[in-house]
C-alpha cells in the first residue's frame, strides 16, 4: 500500500470511528421516538348546538345531506355509547372540566346557574400551561360577566356571542348585545364588540380557520374549540340556506336542516384546509353535539325515545366521532360507554400533558385513548348519572328525583321509577323495574350517594344577578345607547327564548 493510500485509509478510519457512534445515536433517537408515539397533537374540537345523533345522513337520516360529516364518519373511530348532559350549558361545563356539571355549580342554562364555578380548572388551561395555543368560536354560555369570560378560563382568543343563543336575554347576567341576529350578528372578540357582515356559522368557523392558519406556522400545538350556536333556537339563517328542504319537512324542520347542512358545509371546508396545509395528519379533529335532537327528532331519532331536556337516550345520546391519522387507525365503532367527562383526561393524555394533583382531583372521567387505539379494548363498568336541572330557584332540596336518570352498560334507571333494558329495549319503551329487583336498589344505592356528594358544589343557587346584563352595558358603552323599560323587564322564567322541552315519543 502506497503511504497516499495508507493516509486516506487512517483519515477514513479516524472519521468512521467519529461518525459510527453518532450514527449509533441517532438510530437509538429514532427508535425511542417511534416507540413514544406520535407528537403531541393540535386539537380541533367541533361541536354544534342542539344538533341530534339522528341529524345526520351517515346516522341514517332520510332527509338531511351531511356529506362533508360522513365523509368524516368513515374516516373516524366511532363512540356509538357516547352520552353528553340533557342541555347545552352543562354539558360545556362538564366537557371543559372532566366532571359532572353540578360539581361546577351549573345546573340551569340561565339565572346564574349557567356559571361555571371559578374554582373549576378548564380543559383550556391546562393545554394553555402546557404549551398550547388556545381559541374558541362561537358559543361560550358559561357566565356571560366579565369575570367568567373565556379569558379568564384559559382561552388566549375568543370570539364568542352572549347567553345561549344569539339574541337571547334573561334576567340577570345571561344574554347576548341587544337586538342581536344570526345575519350579521355582533360578536365578541377579545373583550370588544364587532359588527359583522353575514351568516353566523359562517363568521365563526372563517374566524377559527384564520386563527388557525395564524397557529400553524408556530412552533407550539394549538387547541381550537368550535362551537356555532347553531342549530338552537331562533332558527334565522338566509332563505338560500333551507330552500332545499322546503315542502319535503315542515318549515321550521327545513330552517333547522339547513342550518345543519350549512354547519356541514363548513366543517368541510375545515377539513380541507387543513388537507391544504398539511396539517390533517398531526392534527385531532372531534366532532360532537351537545345535547340530544330538538326540531328534527319528529322527522328522525334513531330509534331512541325524547329529545334535549328530558333524562333519556334522545337527550344525551350523540355522535362522537374522533379522528388522529397519525395518531390511531379510523373506520371503526366503538360500544363502550363514554361520555363528555372523559373528554379533558383523554386529550390531557393524548397531549402530553400532565395533569396537576388539583386537575386528578377534579376530574372523574377516564382517559379512552386505549379505546382510540383499539375500540375492544377491556373496558370495565361504570355508571353515569343525567340530571336536567332546571329546578325553580330554591327547591333543588325537592328535585332529587324529578328529570334523572342513572345507567350503566345494560339498564337505566329513569325518574326513580322507570327501569329499560337498553339491550333489548333501546327505545325505553318496556318499563320492566318488577323484573329487575337486584338491579334497581344497585342503581338507586349508587344513585343516592352521587346526589349526596354533588350538594355542596351547588354555589349558583342563591345567586343573584346584575340589574343590567353585562353584554348590554358593554355594548352600549361602545356604541352608545343605553337601557329602557322593555330590555331591563323580567323574562318569562320558563325561558321566552328557549326550544319547548320535548315530550317523550315513540322512536322512529
């Protein structure tokens, strides 16, 4: 060998030895990420107002077109046992903290009692503490004081109405800018009030698609809660929106499919932004509603008895559909019992994030990623309990059993005395509580002691509210005004703009 060659032959050497546990190293890393999982996700959650499991075509609706959904759907780990609270500012509640919403103190949509107690740690801020970027769009309804707004709860943006539908005022402190619509509504975004052109479903998902294409070139996560008003009451979109649907359903039925169609439709165009920013595969999209079905169950319920604010399957039964392409494989079903609760322990865990000794206490939903990643996974027993609240101020002492229900895998224990075998009778249409003795004083015994401990959470019950909203004042200190006779009356206490309550029915 030349000296030349013997030279290049030692220089080759010398590096190889340099670069050989370099190497060595970065395999090691490689495989250690691979076995860790997938980065921690960004977090989409989508959630409609009053939209039913039977609202949609994939569910087997016969009418409504929801085809950016189905496409969803088939791409989706599917909760088929997943239930929600009977109304919408519970379950928001409950969803955002991982407990029961009368731990939070809300056990109304209004008078105070829609207040999500301070004490509470959100979802929201957790995240935030944890690295991520936060946002919410469209309905909040959790205290409309400036005290309880989404800023104060963890969320960085927020672009949000008052009360729990656009244009709603009660007395006390819940309710929306006066004189508001869904056409060119005024929105709250970050503490002041804008005028805006167009249809209100619109405006809030082109908001959350902007906010996340601001997040997207960042170097932290994001977590972005969609929620659009609609499909609640007052069903007030663009005659263009519904027409399709006009002499095939009745007319308020039609309102309330386009609304539906027109949240499809954006929920589409979500998903194909983030396609167009190729984002889709790291980011963790969930789609659910907040509460069973309201003016479409007279068309279609998936065969379950009632709607929203009763303490049946149509009321808290919802679609649950969660997709994470590079996080577990979609297309399946999933029959385990699962609900709003596990929401916070599951995307905690999913995130990464640890969650503090106070969030452990707090929270009593589970974690379902073992389900996420293989629906059939062991899952043991449980019982939820479903309470609609909505007691007259002062008597929930005497509301104990008025409106509840209690249930496991198999049976459910409705008003203290209706006892359904869900397996065999989905519908709620068999009382058969003489069959099932044994049954019955489990579900009664666990029942009791639930209601015994959530007592002493209920801080909203004497609480009394502003003389004037605080939206209207704001509002009227940013554009003038100021309050009459007609806006500072009180409200029908039934609720003047809420959906009537609907009475249970034979399932279709």
């Amino acid at each position: 060998m030349t000296r030349t060659a013997l030279n290049c032959f030692r220089r080759t050497f010398a590096v190889s030895a340099i670069l050989l546990p370099v190497l060595l190293l970065l395999s090691l890393a490689r495989e250690l990420a691979a076995a860790a999982g997938p980065a921690a996700p960004n977090i989409i959650i989508v959630m409609p107002d009053d939209v039913g499991y039977g609202d949609f075509a994939c569910h087997g609706n016969p009418i409504i077109r929801t085809p950016a959904v189905d496409r969803f759907w088939k791409d989706s780990v599917r909760f088929t046992q997943f239930h929600v609270s009977p109304t919408c500012a519970p379950t928001r509640a409950a969803l955002l903290t991982g407990r029961h919403e009368f731990k939070n103190g809300v056990t109304h949509t209004i008078y105070e009692r829609e207040r999500l107690t301070p004490k509470a740690v959100t979802l929201a801020e957790a995240l935030k503490k944890g690295g991520y970027r936060t946002g919410i769009f469209g309905k909040w309804h959790l205290g409309d004081e400036r005290s309880y707004w989404p800023d104060r709860r963890g969320f960085q943006e927020f672009y949000i109405h008052g009360g729990g539908g656009i244009g709603q005022t009660y007395a006390g402190s819940c309710g929306d800018a006066p004189g508001n619509s869904n056409i060119n509504p005024v929105v709250l975004h970050n503490g002041r009030f804008e005028k805006t052109q167009g249809y209100c479903t619109d405006l809030f998902f082109a908001q959350a698609i902007r906010w996340i294409d601001e997040q997207r070139h960042a170097d932290k996560p994001f977590f972005a809660l969609i929620t659009p008003n609609a499909a609640h009451a007052p069903l007030v979109l663009p005659e263009s929106y519904y027409q399709q649907y006009v002499g095939r359903v009745p007319n308020m039925t039609a309102k309330f499919f386009g609304m539906i169609e027109n949240i499809d439709t954006n929920f589409g165009r979500l998903l194909d932004r983030l396609d167009e920013w190729n984002i889709a595969r790291r980011t963790l999209v969930v789609f659910l509603t907040d509460n069973g079905g309201t003016v479409g169950t007279g068309i279609f319920n998936a065969g379950m008895r009632a709607g929203k604010g009763t303490p049946y399957q149509g009321a808290t039964r919802v679609p649950s559909l969660w997709r994470w392409l590079d996080g577990f494989k979609g297309g399946v079903d999933c029959p385990a019992l699962t609900a709003h609760i596990d929401i916070m322990p599951t995307l905690l865990a999913l995130a990464n994030v640890r969650a503090s000794s106070r969030i452990q206490r707090q929270m009593e939903g589970r974690d379902i990623s073992a389900l996420l990643r293989n629906p059939g996974a062991p899952w043991s027993e449980r019982t939820l309990v479903t309470h609609v609240g909505r007691w007259p101020a002062g008597q929930h002492a005497s509301a104990k059993y008025s409106g509840c229900s209690i249930r496991n895998s198999r049976f459910t224990l409705v008003n203290n005395r209706e006892l359904y075998d869900l397996t065999a009778d989905p519908g709620e249409l068999r009382n058969v509580i003489a069959q099932h003795a044994d049954v019955v004083a489990d579900l009664r015994r666990t029942y009791d002691r639930w209601w015994t401990e959530v007592q002493p959470f209920l801080v909203n019950e004497e609480a009394v509210g502003p003389a004037i909203n605080p939206m209207k004042k704001l509002y009227w200190r940013q554009f003038g005004g100021g309050p009459d006779a007609a806006l500072l009356q009180v409200m029908d206490p039934r609720g003047k703009f809420e959906p009537p309550i609907l009475a249970p029915k034979a399932p279709k």
